[in-house]
C-alpha cells in the first residue's frame, strides 16, 4: 500500500498539470 500511496501522490500533481493544461491551455510553472 505505501508504493500504491507513493505513485498516488507522485501521479497526482502531474494529472493536476496535465488537466491545468488542457483548460488553460498553457502549462503553469513550465517553460
């Protein structure tokens, strides 16, 4: 269960990017 609790919070922010991308339309805190 810790491995499975450390992709969640290792996948969690990239997910977060990745949707902040698709509705901004340009990815923040990336150049």
């Amino acid at each position: 269960m810790a491995a499975l609790h450390m992709l969640d919070t290792h996948t969690r922010p990239i997910i977060a990017a990745v949707l902040g991308h698709t509705k901004e339309g340009t990815p923040s805190g990336i150049p």
